[in-house]
C-alpha cells in the first residue's frame, strides 16, 4: 500500500507540472501580451517596456516558466530596484484589475465556493444514490421506471432554469427561504445552512439524476455476480448481501465520478454562484474572464487542476482500499 500511495503521488505531481507548463504557456505566451493587458489601452511604448522587465518577459522563456514555476513553491520578486514586489508563497502574481495578490483572492473566495460544493455534495450522494438503489432492488418495476423518468428530466434541465424556478417557488411565491447571502460557517451556522439550502438543491437535482442513472446500472451489474449468488445461497440477510456484498462492489465506479465532480465544483460554479450572487471562485472567474485578468484566470485554472488531480489520488486510495487488486 506505500508504494502504490508513493507510484500515485509522483504521478499526481508530475501531472500538476504538467498543468502548469500548459496554462503558463497558454496565458504568457500565446497569444495575447501580459504585459500590454496590465499596461491598459493607452500605453506608451517605455512604459511597455517597463512592464515587461517588472514582469520577467524580457527573459528566456524557460526562465520566465522556471521563475514561475519555483515562485509557487518558494516565492519571488518581481520588479527590482525601488519597483521591487516581494510575492510570497505560493506565488500565483498579482491580479492587473486592483493589484491584489491571486492567492489571497482565491483563499477569500474558496470557503464560498467549499461550501456550496460540499453541501450539494452531500445532497446528491444522499438523493442519487438512494434513487439507484431503490431503481436497481425493483429492476423493471413501477417504481424503477418513476424514478429513471425523473432522472432523465431532472438530468435534462439546465442549472440555471433549476436556479430560477427554485428562486420563484421557494422564495417569491411560498416565502420559505431568504435569497441566498453568503454568512460565514462560524458566524451563524444556522444562517449559512439557509442561504446555502437553494443553491445546493439547485445543483443537487442535477447531479442526484446522474448519480441515480449510474448507481442503478452499477448495482443491477453487480447483483448479477456469482458472489451474490453463493452469498444468499449461505442464507445471509438481504440487507447484509444488498450493503456489504452489492453496495460495496456497485459504488466503486461512482468513486470516479465523485472526485472529478467535487474537484471541479470546489474551483467554482460559474453559473449556480452567478445566480445567486454567491463570493465564490466561480464568480472571480467570471469576472476574470470579462477583463482579461490573466493572473486570476491562470491561478484559478491551476487551483482547479489541483483539486481535480487530489480528488483523483483520494480516489485512487480508496479503490485500493476497497479493491486490492489495484494495488498490483
């Protein structure tokens, strides 16, 4: 088990360098000029220059890509003389719309965008998984075939349709909740918990349909093994056979599809968190984007390849834990 938790995380961080090499190529390199986009529209051709010594891209590319490389890990300056500006650790440069260092910006915005995540994440496990099992354990019945239907529509509607009928129903209509404000966890629980109940039920429903559409197959494929079989024939309990024999085996596919989920939803729901207004990542993405903020576009690029490539190693251990096999 060490050594596969060893081979997986020297995969995990030759595929972040990767990452990184890709998006800084892709920001500094091609095709537009950091430099032009932190200088602004009226820019003389000396202040230009300035900038692009201030910002490193008078140097050679593999020293602009290895300054910022090792500025993540240990910070740099950038600047020198009396322009000097010390970035500490890690070291993502400085947003070009009001000069804020990127870190700090995705750190104010992340326990937004971990709240709305995990909290949906809780209530999509709970909701799908529940529906797959229950389609699965009434293969072909009545019920099997309300709840797939209900799947396949609430896995048809977009998010932001899902957002705004629960807005009109559940807030202009029936009055049963506050319009959504984030309230920090540790200022008032109760209140973060009902600002937050509409924009995790707007994401549940669409994750909860894919989850019960994959549980369901995954279940009725692992019910179908020989195990279970010799399992009921020994007269073991059907709970025992359905939770610990079926569940065990027909979930680990959904193991997958849970990292890759919850590690793209902690950098942000650009939609769910523009909806409702909600401080997240998503929505300085967003605004990123709108502005050409290239530092904040590329700290959040890399934030979210992080949480997607950690999601999988976790991923990836669990598997071992519950399938040895994979440990070979």
């Amino acid at each position: 088990m060490i050594l596969y938790t060893l081979r997986r995380l020297a995969a995990v961080i030759g595929v972040l360098v990767a990452v990184a090499a890709v998006t800084f190529l892709i920001f500094y390199v091609l095709p537009s000029d950091p430099a032009a986009a932190a200088c602004g529209k009226s820019c003389s051709a000396e202040r230009l220059a300035a900038i692009r010594a201030h910002m490193g891209l008078d140097q050679p590319l593999w020293r602009q890509f290895w300054d910022f490389l090792s500025g993540i890990f240990t910070g740099r300056t950038l600047g020198s003389g009396h322009y000097a500006l010390r970035c500490h650790v890690p070291c993502l440069g400085y947003s070009y719309e009001n000069s804020e260092a990127v870190w700090d910006l995705l750190m104010n915005r992340l326990p937004v965008s971990a709240s709305l995540a995990l909290g949906a994440a809780v209530l999509w496990l709970v909701l799908g998984l529940s529906a797959g099992v229950a389609a699965a354990l009434r293969k072909d019945t009545l019920t099997d075939r309300v709840l797939m239907v209900g799947a396949v529509g609430a896995a048809s509607l977009p998010v932001y349709f899902t957002s705004m009928m629960l807005i009109y129903g559940l807030i202009r209509v029936a009055g049963l909740l506050p319009y959504p404000s984030y309230v920090p966890f540790g200022d008032d629980p109760a209140r973060w918990a009902s600002n937050l109940l509409l924009p995790w039920l707007a994401l549940a429903v669409l994750y909860a349909a894919m989850y019960a559409r994959q549980s369901r197959s995954s279940m009725i494929e692992a019910m179908a093994e020989p195990y279970i079989r010799t399992a009921r024939a020994k007269g073991l309990p059907r709970r025992t056979v359905v939770v610990k024999h079926g569940l065990r085996t027909g979930m680990t596919p959904i193991l997958t599809l849970f990292g890759m989920d919850l590690g793209g939803l902690l950098a942000g729901a650009v939609i769910t968190e523009s909806i409702f207004g909600l401080p997240g990542i998503g929505q300085l993405f967003y605004g990123a984007l709108s502005s050409g903020d290239q530092p904040v576009i590329l700290g959040v690029t890399l934030l979210a390849a992080t949480f997607i490539v950690v999601a999988n190693l976790a991923v990836d251990l669990l598997y071992a834990v519950v399938d040895p096999r994979v440990r070979l």
